[in-house]
C-alpha cells in the first residue's frame, strides 16, 4: 500500500513572480507569464508551485506587505488570470501553492488605515499599539529584521506601533479573536479557488510576550534584535493548532510554515500527524557563511561538517515527526553555487552536486525558479542599484559600524536578496527573453551562457540533469521512503549518506571540494549500479573536485562505518 501523499512524492517549484515571466511587456512578471511556462514546469517533474505573495501591495518589500488579501496586484494580472492559472496548471497535474502572509499586513491595508485612525476606533487592537517611555523613546529597544526601531512613532494617535519587519509592514495581534478569523476566512477563500497548500510566512513571530520589555542591548544602535524577544514564544501553538483547525484540517492540500527559530526537540508540536503543519522550512544548514549575530551579513569561514550535521539532524527530527522540505534556495538566500562552494568553483559542476542533495534527502525537493539552470549571484556597482529593503537597511548597519562603502557593498554583493531575484533567464535573446520591455531589476550578465534555452539542448547542462535526477525519484522508490544514515561522518570535503530500504541501498558521494579525494567506502562497483553522476565516467574509490555520484546497490552490501 502506498502511504505517501501526493505532495510527498513530487516536487515543489518557487516562483517569485516578479522575475518569472512577463506577458505584458511593462517589465514586470506576471500571472499569465507563469500560465506560459507551466509546460516548463511540468516537464521538470513538478507537481506543486508555490507562488511568493501575487495580492494587491505597495510592494515596499515585494509583496510581503499585503493591502488586500482577496484580490490580485495589478501588476501581476487580474482574479480571472489568476482562476485560469489554478485551472491550467490543474490540467498538467499542478497544483498552485499560495504565500499566506499573516504575522503582518501593509500599513496601506484599510484594516491598518482604520486602527491609525482613531485610539477608540474598533481596529485599534487589530495592531499592537503601546505608550512611549516615559521619556518619549520607543515603548521597547527592539530592532526590526531590516534595521531601525520595530516601533514606529504615529503622530495623529501619540502611540508607537510595532514591526517585525519594515515599518510599512505593521504587525497584527493575534490575541484578537475577530483578527484570527478574519486570517482564517482569507485561508479559506483561497482553498475555495482550488489551491493545493500554503506557504505560511514569519509564523514564528505572531505570538508576542505578555510584558513588552527592553532585552540586552546587542549592537552600536543600542538595540537589540526583535527576534530575541518574539519569535517561538510560550503559547503560540494554541493559535496554529485552531487555524489547522479552521483551515487546513481534513483536506488534501499541504503546508509549509517558515519557521525561524524552532529547534529539533520542539518539532513535535510543530508538524506531523500531531503537530500544526505538514512542513517547516528551518534554517539551520543556511547561512554558515555569515555571522549569528544580531545584526548578521558578517562572513566567517565555515566547514562542511557543520552542513552535514545540520541536513543530518533534520533529517533524523523528520523521521520521526513530519515530512522533510529540502531546500537551498529561496528569494531570501544568495544562490547556492555561491553560497556553499569558493569563488573560482565550476558553476555547472557544483549546481550539480547541490542538486544531487537536493533530490536524494528524504523529504520534498523544493527548487527555486532558475536554480534549475544553476543561476548565480550578481553585483552591482552601487547601493542604488540594489531593490532588497533588506540590503539597504544591511548597508546601512555597516556603515554605522564603521565599515568602508566598498566593504559595506560587498556584504551587499555577498548576501543580498537581489541575488536570486534577477529576472529568470529563459534564452539568451534581449533580457533574456524574460520581457520586451524594461526589466524592473537588472538582469545577471551571464544570461548568455546560463539561459533555460540552450540548456534544453544540452545533454550536459544542469537543467537535464534536474530532469535525471526528477525521473530517478519517480523510478526508485528508495528515494521517497528509504531511510537515511549519514557516512564518513567526520570528512571535510566528501558529503556522503545512504539511503536504505530493506536490502537496497542508494548510496550519494559528493565532494564539495576542489581537490580530489580517495574515500574509504568499499568498492561501490562491484555490486553497484551507477544511477547518475555529474562527470562522464566514476573511477573506483576517487572523488573528483566538485563530484557527485548516486550509486544502487541490492543484495547485501557491507558499508564501511554504517550499521546496517
Ligand atoms: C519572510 C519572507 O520570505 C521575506 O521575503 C519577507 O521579507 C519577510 N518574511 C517578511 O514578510
């Protein structure tokens, strides 16, 4: 009997509409560009998209700052667009994943705009509202994620209201029980249209402390992160388990919560048969590069054990509760090739290797648009060059710290989230065929070589070896539901698991490093089968730079160090 559902079995495709694809020529994607390419998607093995916020926004930060829930950002189309979207991605077998963004609203939602208006108006505890110190500072000494104050001072009423995020992203108060209904009936009105699921942004952060209080100050603003004294707070899964309650229960859809700041022994609570979602997208395997602080986008060195050990740790949470969402990409994140390998790396090899993680961890494979093609970061010569709210308020900071422009640039160039938002490149046409008008953020230079048309021709390119991978999953079911176990556990260049399955194995060697490595696993070709590999042959026991390989094995196969 098969026990996985759907949404466990295929892949998961984001696409952050802005960049995708525009049909209308005004330089901006758009809903019916993404209709155009659901053969695309389709053929990458596809069978769920999840689309980052399409309602209507002022887009300060690209539409994580929603005006109006039930209806569509002119920019990306109309609600008709949108129906024939669901419809048409329905008849190749895809479902359509919406980003629900309920931690906070614009400060341009009529909800926001009624609670400003007026301290006795009946939306006013819709928002969190509090009393300046009583020397006129900030209610608390909290820092948004983007910099600044999470308080912002409003004149006409004489109180601060708080943000997470940018101050035009004013956070709602869920302990109002005519706030979370009105959230679960937006929920419920998109399950209405026929989507497949949600991605649920910032959940973490809906529950606030009862007693808002300053926290140690922990950089040169004499602040302290917001994230410290908001996020995962006692209390919160009493609200997500009534919202699966109201919404999600009962149906065959899927969700996937960003969940920032939950650790492994919490995971219960948080997904599986008991918990709130099916999924969380967590962090930990992220951003090794860059500095935990606070106030982070700092780089340090990282090693690749601390990768493996943070794959192999969810890996283990989700055996046990819940289902895995793999992922190295997202438009909050540098794009991979960048972010986990050096500089003078081989592009095609090593989005390769990412790949063959990707699609051989146990959970679902979630792709960001372009990642597919092995898309790489980009660099701009200014600050104003730059869209990211967030690289704006991160340059800023380093200024403030005393950072030059040109260092303070280069953790711009290094972490912004413009890096994976460059238009998608279809051909190497004018701007890469992503529109014929003008694109509303530069394109990457390579979309010469690096473009999903003349990949398609290639044998060799990274996007046909996402279809081998895609095909493999779907052939060995060892993939979907083989356990994992984790090999040369201590190894600093070579990434090495099992799959295993009864007496199969699948066994996935890759080598993040430039240099060639001999590895100590028994020899794999005896009684193993070559499933796929990013070179054009496989030497016995040698890796070379930036190798992946995925091996079978049947029978009985001892493995060096491995307990089954
Ligand atoms: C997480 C989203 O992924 C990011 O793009 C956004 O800026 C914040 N949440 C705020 O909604």
């Amino acid at each position: 009997m098969d026990s996985l559902k759907w949404w466990q079995k295929t892949l998961v495709y984001q696409i952050y509409p802005k960049s995708f694809c525009d049909s209308s020529g005004d330089g901006i994607g758009d809903l019916n560009g993404i209709t155009e390419k659901l053969d695309y998607i389709r053929n990458l093995g596809v069978g769920a998209v999840w689309l980052t916020p399409v309602y209507v926004s002022p887009m300060v930060d690209n539409g994580y700052d929603i005006a109006d829930y039930k209806n569509i950002a002119p920019e990306y189309g109309t609600m008709a667009d949108m129906e024939n979207l669901i419809v048409e991605a329905k008849k190749r077998g895809i479902r359509i994943v919406m980003d629900l963004v309920f931690n906070h609203t614009s400060d341009q939602h009529s909800w926001f705009k009624e609670s400003r208006s007026d301290y006795k108006n009946s939306k006013r505890d819709w928002y969190i509202w509090r009393d300046a110190k009583p020397n006129g500072a900030a209610p608390t000494n909290w820092r948004g994620i983007f910099g600044g104050s999470a308080w912002t001072f409003d004149e006409a009423t004489g109180q601060y209201y708080l943000h997470t995020f940018a101050k035009e992203q004013p956070d709602l108060n869920w302990e109002n029980p005519e706030v979370r209904r009105v959230l679960y009936d937006i929920a419920n009105f998109w399950l209405d249209k026929g989507v497949g699921g949600f991605r649920i942004d910032a959940i973490t952060y809906i529950k606030k402390p009862v007693v808002l209080k300053d926290l140690p100050i922990d950089g040169p603003d004499g602040m302290s992160n917001v994230h410290m004294a908001t996020a995962n707070q006692p209390g919160i899964l009493k609200y997500l388990h009534e919202f699966k309650r109201e919404v999600f229960a009962g149906k065959d859809i899927f969700t996937v919560a960003e969940a920032n700041g939950v650790s492994a022994e919490e995971l219960p609570r948080w997904v599986g048969k008991n918990g709130a979602f099916d999924m969380l997208l967590e962090f930990n395997h992220m951003n090794l590069d860059m500095e935990k602080s606070s106030l982070w986008c700092r780089p340090v060195p990282w090693k690749l054990t601390q990768l493996k050990k943070a794959l192999s740790d969810s890996q283990k949470a989700t055996t046990e509760n819940g289902w895995y969402p793999a992922f190295f990409e997202n438009h909050d994140q540098p794009r991979s090739v960048n972010q986990f390998f050096p500089k003078n790396v081989d592009k095609k090899l090593a989005a390769k290797v990412m790949a063959t993680v990707l699609f051989t961890l146990k959970g679902t494979p979630f792709i960001y648009e372009g990642q597919e093609l092995g898309m790489t970061n980009t660099k701009w010569p200014s600050i104003e060059c730059y869209d990211d709210i967030a690289s704006k308020g991160q340059y800023a900071i380093a200024l403030q710290e005393g950072f030059s422009k040109q260092q303070a640039l280069e953790f711009v160039w290094k972490y912004s989230r413009d890096n994976a938002r460059t238009p998608m490149q279809w051909t190497s046409a004018k701007n890469a065929g992503f529109t014929s008008g003008k694109p509303w953020l530069s394109l990457n230079e390579n979309y010469n070589e690096v473009n999903a048309g003349w990949q398609m021709q290639d044998e060799d390119s990274v996007l046909r070896y996402y279809h081998r991978l895609a095909k493999l999953r779907q052939e060995y079911d060892i993939l979907l539901k083989g356990s994992y176990e984790e090999l040369l556990e201590a190894d600093e260049q070579i990434y090495a698991y099992m799959r295993v399955m009864k007496e199969k194995k699948v066994i996935v060697l890759c080598n993040f490093s430039g240099k060639e490595k001999e590895y100590s696993l028994p020899k794999l070709s005896g009684n193993g089968k070559l499933l796929l590999g990013n070179y054009a042959d496989a030497p016995d026991q040698i890796l070379r730079a930036y190798e992946a390989r995925v091996y079978l094995c049947e029978g009985r196969t001892t493995i060096e160090g491995c307990s089954k």
